[in-house]
C-alpha cells in the first residue's frame, strides 16, 4: 500500500524532527537502544530513548490491532536469525550508527558521512535481494 508506505514515513521524518528540534536527540535506533541498555555513558536513566525503543514494538502491536496482521517470513533456523541480529549490530558500531540513524536523521542534516552510509546500505540491500531472487532462495 504506497499511501500507508507514505504515511508512515512522514510520521517517521515528524518523530525524528521533533526529537531533534526539541530535545536534541538523534533518532537513530541504534543510539537509543544503547542508552536504554546503558552501553554508552550516561549519567542517569534516559526516559526519552527507554520510551521510543519500548515504543517500537507497542506500535507494531497497535498497528497490528487496528489494521490486522502482516505477513512475515523469518529464516526457519534460530541460529539464523541469532547470527544475522548480532551482524547488525556489528555493522551499526562498525559503521557508527543504524540506517535509521544515517538514512532518515543524518541525511536530513545533510551529513556527508550518512550520504556514503545510506548509499552503502542501500546498494548492499539491492545486490542481496536481487540475489536472493536469482538464487531462488526467496519466496
């Protein structure tokens, strides 16, 4: 659906403008996830980057209320899913930050290094599902 697709993204560019225009946070998951987890310094509790990270799975869940299911498909194998999850989180240290980060917060600052960042990623993302496709191991 391209209208819920928009949507969803002006929402996505809203919450990030609002949290970096009021309290000068960057939107990037990656970053937020860290400071909900206290991997990155912090001197006390940050309700801000707890309340967007718990945010993300109450919406889907909200969303999923409201619109009724999505269809998903995982890798049948928990060893897959585990491996792929902590090459992710390599990447976003290895490349100081998520696409979230660098795609939607970075590029809207006209950052230089989240240009490169989002255009790796989006290159990578194309070359895999059109291999993925002529592999035949997508669906």
């Amino acid at each position: 659906m391209p209208l819920q697709g928009f949507l969803g993204g002006i929402m996505i560019g809203v919450a990030a403008a609002i949290m970096l225009v009021a309290i000068g946070k960057i939107a990037g998951v990656s970053g937020l996830l860290a400071q909900t987890l206290a991997l990155t310094p912090s001197k006390s509790f940050n309700v801000i980057a707890t309340s967007f990270i718990l945010g993300i799975p109450l919406g889907a869940l909200l969303a999923q209320y409201f619109c009724g299911p999505v269809n998903s498909f995982y890798p049948s194998s928990f060893i897959t899913l585990i491996v792929a999850g902590l090459l992710v989180g390599f990447g976003s240290r290895l490349g100081s930050g998520c696409t979230s980060g660098h795609g939607v917060c970075g590029l809207s600052r006209l950052s230089l290094r989240s240009l490169s960042a989002t255009c790796v990623f989006m290159s990578v993302a194309m070359a895999t599902v059109a291999v993925m496709k002529h592999s035949g191991l997508s669906q």
